[in-house]
C-alpha cells in the first residue's frame, strides 16, 4: 500500500462537543477486544449528492445515540484520530478513501459521557467510534514520527510585521462564546476568502494545518512569527475570482486543482495579511493507514 499523503475534500462538522484532547497511540492500532463497542450499529453508503458531513453528539449524552452523516473514511479518521494533534499527516489508505461516503446510527450506554457539559468532548463515544471503525471498515493504522519540510508562518515585510493585521474588537473570547456575531474562532476558509473573529496566529497556523491542506498545502503550519495579540481577519482575492461557482453567462467555473488553490491562499495571505509561507525543517507526528476496507451495508 501506497503512503502518500491524503487530503480531505471537504471542512467536517462536528456538533455537540466529543473531539477534544485525548486520543492516545494505542487507539490508532485497531480496537481490542476489551475496548466499548455499540450494541447496535448501522453503517450504510451515502449515495445522495454531496452536501455537509457530519457527526453529531447531541443525543449522545441523552440517549446514547450517535449519528454520522455523509462523511467519508477520510474525514472520519481525520475527527477521530487526530484529536492530540489536528496537524498530523494522514498518509495511505484505498483510493476510495476519501470518495465513498457512508452514513452511521449507533446506540450504547453513554455512560460518564452523560454527565459532559455541552460543547465539551464525549471521550466514551470517540472511543465506540473508533472501534466501530475497527471492526466494521477493519481499520488498522499506526502512527509515525518523521523529520520533514513544513511551512513556517512568518511576517512578509520584517520591518513592519504586523501591519496589515488588525487588533480584534472583541476583549473577552470567553463570555462571547455563546454571540455569534462576536464568537471568537475562524468564520470561514478558502483559497479566496478567509474570515475570522478574535484569532491568534496560533489558531491561523493551526487552522492552515488542517484545513488548508485540502486545498493544496501540503505540510504542517506553524506559527513563527512572533506576533502577540488576536485578530479580526477578512481577507479575501477578488481579483482571482471564485474557485467554484457559477461563470460568464451560467457556465461553471471548473474546481481548481489543489496546488492552485494553495496559491491562492498564499497569494492572499501575503497581500492581505502580511503573512508568508516558508518552507523549513521540522518534525511531526505522520498516521499511517496500514488497512481499510468497504463496511458490508446493514
């Protein structure tokens, strides 16, 4: 099997919290026999058109159900394996992996998950995911710890490092947290538009680390800028236009392939941001995809 890297075509949704910190190493070999399971599960091919994926935990702590939707292989690792460390590499894995989509309801005992705020992680559900991954896909993965290139985010203009970055309005990011016109976190990402309220650079690395791989950056991003403070973000590249959407006269503008996308988004972080991509040494944390296969549908 091939280790190349994967990319996810699409952002995943999560509601109703379950994806914090936690995840351990041995949890990415495959489900042991005394790990949690569901006691019923069904796991069926979505075959409708392509739309939002999602795993949602709201009824988890209620009822002990738990749904997915629409989701591929792909994106349900990258949710539920990468909870230490939402930069890591996926690499490997059937070329079906982040084409086919399926659909999950599970049920079992939510156990000390119903005692979790909301919007806090469902530790027992992240665990009876992954071993139904295990055991209806028979996942097996194993994680590696390799030197590689990465990209630095670093000031394009060292004598003025921060001025096209705009000090956020809003103070407090805690006590707006329940405002969603002043919730502090990234609104929106793309290759022509990035949106964002009461960020650090921190987060904006992190965020090009997961997200902007899909759209062609192909290592890790971290923050070594030296900048402090957090940020209201609206940047976008008008003049390059939409990468999807409708054309001259109704015709599509085709999908650009992924490293166009990604220079998009570099264009516009150096001329709207001030920021830049460098590429240097560095060291991460790679998951790879040793074994998948098709779930039988029930």
């Amino acid at each position: 099997m091939s280790c190349r890297p994967v990319f996810a075509a699409a952002v995943v949704i999560a509601i109703g919290g379950g994806f914090g910190a936690g995840a351990t190493r041995a949890s990415a070999q495959g489900a042991s026999a005394d790990q949690p399971r569901f006691d019923v599960a069904s796991v069926k091919p979505n075959t409708g058109e392509p739309g939002r994926a999602l795993i949602d935990g709201r009824a988890f702590r209620r009822s002990g159900r738990a749904t997915v939707t629409n989701m591929t292989l792909l994106q349900m690792i990258q949710v539920l394996f990468r909870e230490h460390d939402p930069a890591m590499l996926i690499e490997g894995g059937p070329a079906w992996l982040n084409v086919d989509r399926f659909d999950i309801v599970a049920e079992a005992d939510p156990g000390s998950d119903a005692a979790v705020p909301p919007g806090q992680p469902l530790p027992r559900m992240n665990a009876l995911l992954r071993a139904l991954l295990a055991d209806r896909f028979n996942l097996r993965t194993h994680i590696e710890h390799r030197q590689m290139q990465i990209y630095a985010l670093v000031p394009a203009d060292r004598a003025r490092p921060a001025a096209k970055l705009r000090p956020s309005k809003t103070i407090d990011c805690a006590s707006a947290q329940n405002d969603p016109e002043r919730r502090c976190g990234l609104r929106q990402i793309g290759p022509n538009r990035i949106v964002a309220m009461g960020i650090t650079l921190d987060d904006l690395a992190l965020t090009l680390s997961g997200i902007g791989r899909m759209i062609g950056l192909d290592r890790p991003v971290e923050n070594r800028t030296g900048i402090e403070g957090r940020f209201d973000v609206d940047a976008r590249n008008d003049t390059l236009g939409a990468a999807t959407g409708p054309g001259p006269a109704g015709q599509p503008i085709p999908i650009l392939a992924a490293p166009e996308q990604g220079a998009r988004l570099i264009t516009m972080l150096k001329e709207q941001l001030g920021l830049a991509l460098r590429s240097v040494p560095g060291e991460r944390d790679v998951l790879v995809i040793d074994h998948a296969e098709r779930p039988t549908p029930n």
